[in-house]
C-alpha cells in the first residue's frame, strides 16, 4: 500500500520500530517522533495494542483512518 501511494505522489512517513528505512524514507519508531505535522495515519498492523492510535493522537494527527489489517495462518 504504502509503495502504491508514493507512486501516486504522496508523501508517505514510515513508522516501523523494527527499520531504519522503508521505501527510501527513514522510518521511526512512533508517530510523535515525526517532526512534520500529519495528516493522516494509516495503520496496517494486527489490532495487538490501541497505544498505535493514541500515538497518532499525540502527534496531532488530522485524520486518523482505521486500517487495521490481519492476516492468517
């Protein structure tokens, strides 16, 4: 998804604990360490801990989108 947007031409702003780049952006840890503002937060993760929202919250996120995603197996 995030590939798929920054083709489109947005500006996509990793957050993933476990890298330090994703799809040539450097990726931080949580959404409050993000220095720019944020408009919108996706989340494409398994719903483990609500700590994800609240963390958009916090940044001063303008729209936070529930996306959450499972998989299976």
């Amino acid at each position: 998804m995030g590939a798929y947007l920054k083709e489109q031409g947005y500006r996509i702003i990793p957050v993933n604990p476990n890298e330090e780049e994703v799809l040539g952006e450097r990726a931080y840890e949580t959404v409050e360490q993000i220095s720019e503002q944020v408009d919108v937060v996706d989340v494409f993760l398994l719903p483990k801990d609500p700590e994800i929202a609240e963390d958009a919250v916090r940044a001063g996120a303008n729209t936070e989108r529930a996306v959450v995603a499972g998989r299976r197996g």
